[in-house]
C-alpha cells in the first residue's frame, strides 16, 4: 500500500463511533475498518491485502497482529455488515466493498433524513482540521488495541471502555506485567485486572521494595533493558 494512501483524509465520524459502541466492536476492528475505508470509494469494489495493512499496523504499534486475531476482527466487520466480500482469493486478499454508514443504520423518514442533511452543511468541520484530530484519534485507537492484546496475552482481559488502563504508555503495561509475574501471577493473584489497575494508577513499581525486585529479576535481561531505553525505570 502506498504512503499517500495512509494520508488521504478519513470520513470516520461521530455517527462510526456510536456505531462501534452499540455493537462493541473492538479497537482494532474499528482500524481494521478506516483502513479499508482508505482503499478506494465507499461502496466500490477494491482488492485489499491485509498483509499491508499488518506492514502498517507494525510501523505504527511495533508488531502486526497474529494472523488469527486479524481474521477474527475481519470476520467481525462481515458480520456487522460493515464490509461485504464479493470474492476471496486466500486469507488476506478479498475483493470486497465497504458499506456507507447510512446503509448500516434504520431507515429513516425522508423529511427528517433531509433536515439532517440540511442542518449538517452548517456544523461541517474544517477538513484540514479533522483529518489532524482523526490521526490522532486513530493512533490512541492503536495503542489501547496493542495494550489491550498485551495484557490478554498473560490472560488479563480488559474491555476496551477501559481508557485508564488501555491509554497507558506501553512501557509502563509491560512493567506491570513484569511486577505482577514478580508477585505470583495469575497463580497467586485471584483479581489479575484490579490488581494491574491499582499498579497503573499508584505507580507500584516506583515504589522502593518493588523497584528493588524488579532489579533482580530483570537487571541483566532485555526486558530491564527496554523498560530502562523507554523512560519507566
């Protein structure tokens, strides 16, 4: 996929938001969805790879996703109507199109459909405007989709409504995620997900007694190393 592709203005709106909460669509099938939304004209056929979209999602978080989770949040988008496949090739090449909002949502009256139409020529934010706050709002998208992941990987399920904990800079999850093994784990900690937001928010690993045992674990290894490169210890 081109670079330019990337910078082309997203028509994601508020009414897209609204979408993905009443039908709790994750983070990352909601990037999953304004990237394709990217890929040519709104209701035309296009031939996505989503190996490119997995080269960009690792530019942007570090790593791709695992195949699987990217299939998953694919098929969730089929599943919502959001994307309708016209022909598969393999796995990650489709032809496909992506269905407009107002496809996705119940009819409405003309005369009111036409009074929404009317009144939103006069609230139409300034282009150049958006499509700054829609990158920033994609890359936040991004980040709690990668910490999302990364606690479920040590089997710590976080909803993605949880900002407080998902928002967090990525080194201070992982250095959760080393004091929380440090203190016994899922073996020994009944609450996991109370236990690592109490963490985040008091900043455990600050804490002299902590900081001392995360040095004895981790002082020679490449975990230390990369919390020490990234700013948390």
């Amino acid at each position: 996929m081109a670079e330019n592709t990337i910078k082309n203005n997203l028509p994601w709106t508020e009414e897209h938001e609204s979408f993905c909460y009443k039908n709790r669509i994750p983070n990352a099938a909601k990037v999953l969805w304004q990237w394709l939304m990217r890929q040519g004209e709104i209701s035309a056929e296009v031939e996505p790879d989503l190996s490119q979209f997995n080269e960009w999602v690792a530019k942007v978080r570090g790593k791709p996703y695992a195949h699987n989770y990217l299939k998953k949040m694919f098929e969730l988008l089929c599943e919502h109507g959001v994307i309708a496949v016209v022909k598969q090739y393999s796995w990650k090449i489709f032809r496909l199109l992506v269905r407009p909002l107002e496809w996705l949502k119940p009819r409405k009256k003309k005369r009111e459909k036409n009074l929404q139409e009317c009144n939103s020529t006069y609230n139409s934010p300034n282009p150049n405007d958006s499509s700054s706050v829609q990158a920033e709002i994609q890359q936040q998208l991004i980040l709690i989709s990668d910490n999302q992941a990364t606690l479920a990987d040590e089997g710590i399920q976080f909803d993605e409504s949880e900002k407080e904990v998902l928002n967090r800079p990525k080194c201070e999850i992982k250095v959760s995620i080393a004091l929380f093994k440090i203190r016994g784990g899922i073996d020994k900690i009944l609450n996991p997900e109370g236990w690592i937001r109490s963490c985040l928010r008091h900043r455990w690993w600050e804490h002299p007694r902590n900081l001392s045992l995360l040095v004895q674990e981790l002082g020679n290894g490449v975990i230390w190393d990369e919390l020490t490169k990234e700013g948390c210890l």
